[in-house]
C-alpha cells in the first residue's frame, strides 16, 4: 500500500546521498580509530562535493522530465538531517530551491522553534553566518542546528515557511511556529 511510484524511484536513484549524511556517516570509522579512516573521509568528502557540483544541477530537470513537481506549487525544501548523538542534537542540511516562497524571508521571520538555529549559510560558493536580518534565496545551503527535542518542530516550520513563506500559519499556510493560535 506504501509503493512509491517509479518516477520518484528514478528521482531518488539519481539523486543518491549527499550532503551532510555522507560525511557524517564517514566519521563513525575515524571516532573508532579504525586504520585508514581519514582518507576513507576524505574520499567520501570529494565524491559528495564532485556529485553535488555535477549531478545536483540535473535534479531540477529530471523532476519536470518524470512529471514530478507542478509548476504553480511552491518547490519542497530538500532536507537531510544527521543525528549528533553525543550533543543530543541534529544537525539539518536545507538547501532552497527555485520556487520556494523561502526566498525573501529574512532568517528572524523563519521563527524556529526554541533549541534551534540557522548556523552558517552558504551561498555563490561562500559560507557565512548569517544574521537575524540576513534575507535567503534561492540556490541557499542553510545548516541548522536542532536539539532533540525540538528536532521534527523545526523542520516542520521550514517546511511550512517554504510552501507559505514569512506568513505560514497566520495564512493557514501550515505549521504556526507556535506564535498563532
């Protein structure tokens, strides 16, 4: 009853792992000390950087290719997360996409939840930390950092401002940020 339609089994093959899960996942050998971890991560840190340069671009148009995705809908943020057992806490990797409404919102106007903040942004290729002012785009890389607790809150709350931008939730345009009754 839960099969996934073969167009978004494609979108997913082709799009693989990348991101902060790979390299994260790559780390577990080296905090063993198992012998050759560190260029087992440094492999995998170029293989996710390569892949994302060169196979990333072509996700967009494979999407419209398969009939994923309608044109007038706010794109869906991509967000991966990578678990911080040790800090009881969660590291989310968001990268806003063309047609997100989260292009424009200022990163006070996201109103995460408490435990919770936008960490380093990265955009044209530099990485910054962003202040409360500091407008997104399209084409962004957000890092946020989630304590357990408040974890599916959080992403919860990109999500809604992605496909309701700075008013989600007083619009009924999704998750409220806890701030509208």
């Amino acid at each position: 009853p839960f099969r996934v339609p073969w167009q978004e089994q494609a979108l997913m093959s082709w799009a693989g792992l990348r991101g902060a899960v790979p390299i994260i996942l790559a780390t577990i050998p080296m905090v063993e000390g198992v012998g050759g971890s560190r260029r087992i991560f440094n492999i995998v840190f170029v293989l996710v950087v390569v892949y994302t340069l060169v196979q990333g671009p072509t996700l967009p148009w494979l999407a419209r290719k398969l009939g994923l995705g309608k044109g007038d809908e706010a794109a869906d943020l991509g967000i991966e997360s990578a678990p911080l057992e040790r800090l009881r806490g969660h590291l989310l990797s968001v990268t806003i996409p063309e047609g997100s409404r989260m292009h424009g919102v200022e990163v006070s106007e996201l109103r995460l939840p408490p435990g919770s903040a936008v960490t380093l942004v990265v955009r044209d290729e530099k990485s910054f930390v962003p202040l409360p002012t500091t407008g997104l785009r399209r084409g962004d890389e957000l890092l946020v950092v989630a304590t357990d607790p408040v974890r599916d809150a959080a992403e919860a709350r990109l999500r809604a401002v992605g496909h309701g931008g700075k008013l989600a939730g007083w619009l009924g345009t999704g998750d409220n940020g806890g701030r509208h009754p």
